[in-house]
C-alpha cells in the first residue's frame, strides 16, 4: 500500500510539472500571438504611410501641370499683345524669353518631379508587396501560434483533469 501510494504520489508530481509546463507553453503562445499581431499592426501602418506618400508626391506633380499650364497660357497672351506696338514687342519679347526660361526650368522641375515620382510609386509598391507579405506571414504566424495555444489549454485541461483523477486515488 505504501508503494502504491508513493507510486501514486510520483504520477501526481509528475502531473503537476506536466500542467505547469503545459501553462508556461501558453502564455508564450500568447506573447508570441500578441507580438505577431502588434507587428501586422505596425505593417500596416507603414504601408498606409506609403500610400500617403505616394498620393501626395501625384498632388505636387498635378500643381506643377497647373503651374506649367499657366505658364503656357500667359506666354500666349504676352505674345498677342506684342503685336500691337514696337516698344510692346520688345517688352512682350523679354517677357515671352523669361517665361520660356521659366517653363524650360518648370519642365526640367517637373520632368524631375514624375522621375522621383515614378522611383516613390515603385518604391511604395515594393513597400505594399512587401507588406503584403509580411502580414500573410504574419497571419500564418498567428494562426499558427493560436492553434499552439488551444493545444496547451488542451493539455492543461486534460492534465487538470489527470491531477483532479490522482487526487481523487490518492484521497
């Protein structure tokens, strides 16, 4: 009888560890849920702060065309009303050259504007995929880990159950 009892008291201390571990593997399955999940969160962010980027590098190119274009329609006029007097040509003249000067540097500007823009478009779209990615992985990461922790709250409810059975013998 002795024998058995401490036979038996070896299966409930071995029990106990067991729940224990079972606990500990848990709430590192929870951690590891909570960090993936603050992880995606922060992917997201960044992809949106991308997009951000993007939209607002269009905006500057659109104002930059309207610019131009006020440019154009101005040169136009100053060339119409140059037509009128000699002293207006000369003046229209000059005015027409440094408006040319000013649309070559507004066309150079905004030539330069679509490239950056262009490397931004392709660099947020890298940024998306990679994104993308990262919250696929991510949600495998965190589906994976939810399933670690059903299974360690499987075990500590089957071990609970173990301790509560050996308790009973012991009793």
């Amino acid at each position: 009888a002795a024998a058995q009892a401490a036979e038996v008291s070896r299966g409930l201390t071995m029990a106990r560890s067991s729940a224990q571990a079972a606990e500990d593997d848990s709430r590192a399955a929870k951690r590891d849920a909570a960090d993936a999940k603050a992880a995606l969160k922060r992917e997201r962010r960044e992809a949106d702060d991308a997009r951000k980027a993007l939209a607002q590098a269009e905006d500057e190119r659109n104002a930059l065309r309207v610019q131009l274009t006020q440019e154009v329609e101005t040169r136009r006029r100053v060339e119409a009303a140059s037509i009128k007097t000699l002293e207006q040509l000369k003046l229209g003249e000059e005015a027409r050259w440094a408006a040319e000067r000013t649309l070559q540097a507004e066309k150079v500007r905004c030539d330069e504007i679509e490239v950056e823009m262009a490397r931004l478009a392709e660099d947020a779209s890298d940024k998306i995929a990679a994104a993308d990615r990262q919250i696929a992985e991510m949600g495998a990461t965190a589906a994976t880990e939810g399933n670690r922790y059903l299974e360690a709250e499987r075990r500590v409810v089957a071990l609970s159950s173990r301790v509560q059975a050996l308790e009973g013998v012991q009793v």
